[in-house]
C-alpha cells in the first residue's frame, strides 16, 4: 500500500475535523446554554410576592450555578481544541522519534550484516577462530531482533495517531515533517506560574467547582444545612489549592527539563558536526587507501563506520528537537497560551516547493 504523505500541519486538520471530542465540547456548551436560558427565563417571570421565599431562593441559585456553568462549559470547548492540538502533536512526535529509533536500528543491522560476512569470509580463511564467527552471528541475530522492536513500536505508536485523526487501522502516512526546533525562548518562571495558577485546565475546572459551592453562600436552599455547604465549600477550596500546587510543579519540572533538552540539542549539534568533519576525513582516507571500508578488528577505523557515525548523530539530534517540540506544546498548553508554532516545524512538501520556485 503505498504511503500517504502527512504533514504535522495535515495531521492537526484531520484531527479537528475527525475526532469527537470536539464536537462532544460543543455540544456541552449547547447543553449549558439552554440550562442557563431556561434557569433566566424561571427568575425573570418569578412571581414578585414570591422573593425572598426558599423556592426564589433554590431558583435564583439554580441560575447563577446554570451562569457558572456555561462559563466553563465555553472555556472547556476551547480547552479541548488546545488539548487536541497537544495529543496530536505529542502522538506524532512519537511516530516520527519511533520511525528515527527504527530507521537507525536498520543502518546498525545492515553494518553488523556486512561485518558478519567479512567475518564469515576471515573465518574460512583462518584469520578469526570459529568463537569469534559465532559472536558476530549472535549480535546479527540481537540486532536484527532489535529492528523488529523498533518496527513494532513504530506501528503502534501510528495506531495512536490514526486513533486521533479518525484514521482506519492499516492506515500507512509517510511523516513528512521534521522539527526546526533548538530552543524554546519562555518568560520568568514565577509569570509562567501566576499564569498557570489560573489559565491550566487543572486550575480552572477546580474554581468552577468552588464558584458554585460560594454562590450558594447567601441563600437558604432546602435539603442542605449552612454546615453541609461550609463543608462542600471548604472541600472545593481545598482542592483548588491543590489543583495549584500540582500546576505549579507540573510548570516547573517542564521548564527545567525544557533548559536540559535544550543543552542537550546544543551538545549533539556539535556531536553531529564532528561527525560529518570526520566522515569527510575518513573518506579522504579511504581514497588514498588508509583504512578499509569495513573493518572486523575492534577499535580501527573504517569508512562504513564514520558513516554510520554521522547517520546516528543526525538522529539523536532529531530526536531531541522532537522531544523539545513536545515539551513546549505541553507547557504552553499548561500556561493556557497557543499550543502550535508553525515555525518550529518544516513546511509541507508542496509549500516548500513553491518557496523553492520562488
């Protein structure tokens, strides 16, 4: 079946257009809207010698609950817009570092095949013992058994992300995009908290529960005791306090991992850059016939393995903006900013065409 390219931008369409969360959001909001219109509609044509009763009471509280809650029904439909934004780019994130963790076990197979047969070869030739033959075939079958890891990972992390874009289960995309990403330039930490304290989904949907437990403060509301509704009050308090605490940590442990993964893109960058300096020595080496192309003897240099070398290098790399990205989309989903930018990822394959014809 061939493969169907997909762009992280083409991913996040499909997802918006497919997934139901979205639309179970809307729906909740219309629900909250009609609540709230019916809970007006029964104060405004409440009877006037009727104020002050314990029905007016139960009414007018029932309203102001129906006002609060289409308030956070409104900013959940835009909460999950963001969440969805953060799934899927943490869904596709992890195909393509599963695709980069199997396409660099397949290059280490294919090294440690072509070992193998020179190993083979030096075996007949009685320049290796037959132990050391049986150890080259025992890491070709670990390495080739570790590809077959890799390749299982890789199908279902892609099982994750058509669950999410409302894909059929043999769905095959080719992952187009690469991360651009090296750093992530963020505000103060104590800024990013204070907004995080009122912005993340944990926070917001907790002063929602306490809203509601003080809007019935001044109302004598049957059933229901002044020291039940301190108590259901003091409870949401208490977990609004927690849902704080739990964004504050969250913010933090993301922020210090984010200036890590960064320190650690700027080291493999170099890592990377040594590599392609090496390869490009080692070529010229081999040219004038210094080293071989491959070489069995542990420790000495060869073409292959310089080449090898920079191919791993440019992985890890990869791999760490893909972390980077990821992590970024979840700290600003955290901090209640927008969850996408464009610029750290490459342009789909027909817009940077153009760019190229420009």
């Amino acid at each position: 079946m061939p493969q169907e390219p997909l762009s992280i931008q083409a991913a996040l369409d499909l997802a918006f257009k497919n997934n139901p969360e979205l639309r179970l959001a809307g729906l909740s909001v219309d629900k909250a809207q009609i609540q709230r219109d019916n809970a007006f509609d029964m104060v405004d044509h409440f009877p006037p010698m009727g104020l002050g009763t314990f029905v007016f009471n139960q009414v007018f509280n029932g309203y102001q609950q129906a006002e609060i809650g289409l308030n956070t029904a409104k900013k959940g439909e835009e909460a999950a817009g963001d969440k969805l934004t953060k799934d899927v780019i943490e869904a596709y994130t992890d195909a393509l570092t599963d695709y980069n963790n199997m396409k660099s076990m397949e290059m280490t197979v294919k090294n440690v095949r072509d070992l193998h047969k020179v190993s083979d070869v030096a075996s007949r030739t009685g320049f290796i013992s037959p132990y050391d033959l049986e150890s080259s075939s025992a890491g070709l079958q670990q390495a080739e058994e570790g590809y077959r890891a890799m390749q299982r990972a890789y199908e279902g992390s892609i099982a994750n992300l058509a669950s999410l874009l409302g894909q059929h289960p043999n769905w095959n995309p080719l992952l187009t995009s690469k991360p651009l990403i090296t750093n992530f330039e963020r505000g103060e930490l104590v800024n990013d908290i204070i907004l995080g304290s009122s912005e993340s989904v944990l926070v917001w949907t907790k002063k929602a529960l306490l809203d509601l437990e003080k809007s019935k403060e001044d109302w004598i509301l049957p059933g229901l005791t002044n020291e039940e509704k301190q108590i259901d009050k003091t409870t949401a308090e208490l977990n609004y306090e927690d849902a704080k605490r739990t964004a504050r940590l969250l913010i933090e442990q993301m922020y210090y991992g984010i200036d890590t993964i960064e320190g650690q893109i700027e080291m493999a960058e170099l890592v990377y850059k040594k590599a392609l300096k090496d390869e490009e020595v080692a070529r010229l080496k081999y040219e004038v016939g210094l080293i071989p192309k491959l070489s069995i003897v542990p420790g000495s240099e060869s073409l292959e393995a310089r080449v090898l070398d920079v191919s791993q290098a440019e992985i890890k790399l990869d791999n760490l903006k893909l972390q980077l990205a990821n992590l970024k989309s979840q700290y600003k989903f955290m901090i209640g900013e927008q969850v996408f930018a464009e610029a750290d990822w490459t342009a789909p394959p027909a817009l940077e065409d153009e760019a190229d014809k420009k």
